[in-house]
C-alpha cells in the first residue's frame, strides 16, 4: 500500500503519517528529513540540499525525485510506504505514478490535512524536535509539552528548534505550497484518491484521532 500525506508545511503530515506507519506496518518516510540527513553530509549534494532547505524553498524536482527513487528501492520498502512530503509538485506525483507503475504498484489514497495558515505558523515557530536523527519525535510548546522542558520524552535527547522553522522561512513555505504543492490535491482528487480531513487547533480532534479516522476509511475502501 501507497499512502501520499498532503497538506501545508507544519500541518501535521509527519505526526499523522508515523503513527500510520506503526498501525498498518508500513514505512514512514519524510522527504524533509530525508533531505536533512544529506545536508549533515559534506559533499556536493548535502551542499546543494542544505542551500535550499535554510531558505525555505523546495528542493529541486530533479533532485528530489532522484533521492526518492532510490530510497523506494530499498527493501524495508516492499511492501508500501507512506510519503510524506513528497510529491511536492505534480510534475514528482506523474514521475511517481509512471515509476510505481513499472513495478506493477500505485498510489492507494492521497490524504490531504486542511489547516489555516496563522495556525500553520504559530505551530512550526513553537515546533522542537529532538536532536537524535534515529528517534526524531516533534513536540510543540503550546500542545505537545515534553515531560521534561527541552528533553525528549522518548530517548532522552536534547530538543531543539530547525534553523528553517523561523516566521520568515515558514511564510516563504506556504508561498511555495500556494504555487506548486496546493495544485497536488486537485491531480489526485481527479483520480479519485483524495481524502481531505480539516481541523484546527481549538478542536478536540488529536492526531490520533486524525490517524484512526483515516485507518477507518482505509479498512472502508479496501473491502
């Protein structure tokens, strides 16, 4: 199974898509943390990714698709994967679609998280996350609170901010979001694949629940 997790920068993609990952035992991977885990690198990749992921912009398609691709390849990737963060143009969910095709595979769901942008920013500037690359939980100072002020309540681990969530980098992410990845939602809607769940953050409604209520529709369309 294929899951692509929609949505604007800090909507909530990546908290939704791991606890997914662990209910229908699928792999979770992030584009973004993908393309920080080449920044950390020296050389002329991490060089190039890191230039782009400082201010804000999206990583070129060339370049993402290529270090997707070669990701999917792996074997931990075998039987699905939830993708989250990628594809960010729809010129990347075609590039998708042909290359899951040549393996006799598709895209199963397109889940689409709608929440405003003030709630958008507000969330990423309050953002931590922790310092270990292995464990990598988010945590939030206004909703998500660590046990412990600045420790991850999962490993012990320092929490730190991303020097890219800044209101100036944020706003510069939903520029971006409004001008390629929000056309997304439309290409998988015409396939019928869309999924759209909208929140806010005064609502009772948790990430848990936003997980289950997709598990739920997943069970629903599978029959």
């Amino acid at each position: 199974m294929y899951i692509v997790m929609l949505g604007k920068p800090g909507s909530g993609k990546g908290t939704v898509g791991k606890m997914l990952s662990e209910s229908l035992g699928i792999v979770h991977i992030s584009s973004g943390e993908l393309f920080r885990s080449y920044s950390k690198k020296t050389g002329k990749i991490g060089e190039e990714i890191d230039s782009y992921i400082v201010k804000g912009n999206l990583v070129p398609d060339n370049l993402t698709i290529e270090l997707l691709e070669k990701r999917l390849l792996e074997t931990d990737c075998k039987n699905g994967a939830i993708l989250d963060g990628f594809p960010r143009t729809v010129l990347q969910a075609q590039t998708l679609d042909t290359f899951l095709q040549k393996q006799g595979k598709k895209i199963n769901i397109a889940v689409e998280l709608d929440l405003a942008d003030q709630e958008i920013i507000s969330r990423i500037v309050k953002r931590r996350v922790c310092s270990n690359m292995d464990c990598g939980e988010v945590y939030n100072l206004e909703f998500k609170k660590p046990k412990v002020e600045g420790i991850c309540d999962k490993c012990g681990s320092k929490l730190i901010q991303r020097e890219d969530d800044t209101i100036e980098t944020v706003q510069q992410r939903l520029k971006n979001y409004y001008e390629t990845s929000a056309k997304l939602a439309e290409y998988y809607k015409k396939q019928d694949l869309l999924y759209t769940v909208k929140f806010n953050l005064q609502s009772n409604k948790t990430s848990k629940d936003i997980a289950q209520e997709i598990k739920e529709y997943l069970n629903k369309e599978m029959l």
